[in-house]
C-alpha cells in the first residue's frame, strides 16, 4: 500500500510550528511523516503505532485534527480533514470490528488462552549450596594414612 501525502497549512510538533507541510501517511507501518519542502534530511517520523489499538487517539474538530498529544494539523479545507481523519481512524475502525466479531465467535465459557512460559523453559537450574563451608573442611585433620 503506498504513503497517502496530504498537504497542510500548519502542523504543530510539540510547540513547533512547520508551515505548508506535507504529512505523509503509511498503512503498512503504521506511521504518520512530516515531509518539509526544500529539506535535505527527507521525512521526520511524528506518530507511530498509528492504525492499533496502542496507538495514538485522532479526533477531528473543523479543519484541525489532532493525532495524539504532540500532534496537530490545520488543513486549508474541511473535507481534506476529514480524509485525512477517516484515512488514520479507519483503519482503527475496521481492526476493532475484526477482533469483536473473533471475541463472539469464542464460548462465552471457554477460558483465555495462557500467555507463554518460554523464559521460563530456559533458565538455569538453582544453584545447590555446601552446607559446610571451604574454611571449615580445611580446619578439619586430616587422617593419616597407615
């Protein structure tokens, strides 16, 4: 799936401004670019994780949209908004239903699955103390050999 670029007319990181931005948008990774025309360095990552359950909360209010704490874009149009929005959210969207129509398709009686125990299968053994220490063994007399 290739990046979706949209083309902005303020984006504030944090509280830095980029003015006439672009943010381009990967599906596939799940991460939201700031592509700034006339740099040399390319695109800077702003939000991951975008399109999980984990990710970053994107609302819409008029020509702002906000992906996360950090993040906020102000579009030159509504409707560039809210492509932008559906084009984040959707994917959210159509992930959740997946897994709630999996979570009905189980028993209501059937118990989670355990989480796996491999670092457990692979750590050592305790290690076995004397009881009597090397200072002691040594205070001992030997017997002589007749």
């Amino acid at each position: 799936m290739p990046t979706k670029v949209f083309e902005v007319e303020q984006v504030l990181y944090g509280a830095a401004p980029f003015n006439q931005v672009r943010l381009g948008y990967n599906a596939a990774a799940g991460c939201l670019n700031l592509i700034v025309p006339g740099s040399t360095s390319g695109a800077l990552q702003i939000a991951s994780g975008l399109g999980g359950f984990s990710g970053p909360k994107v609302s819409l209010e008029g020509l702002t949209c906000t992906v996360g704490p950090a993040v906020k874009a102000l579009f030159c149009d509504e409707a560039t908004a809210a492509k932008f929005a559906s084009c984040l959210g959707g994917c959210l969207q159509a992930e959740q239903n997946k897994t709630d129509e999996q979570q009905q398709e189980a028993a209501p009686v059937t118990p989670p699955r355990a989480t796996s125990n491999a670092a457990m299968a692979i750590t050592p053994p305790r290690v076995k103390r004397a009881r009597r220490s090397f200072a002691d063994l040594a205070e001992e007399p030997v017997p002589k050999k007749l």
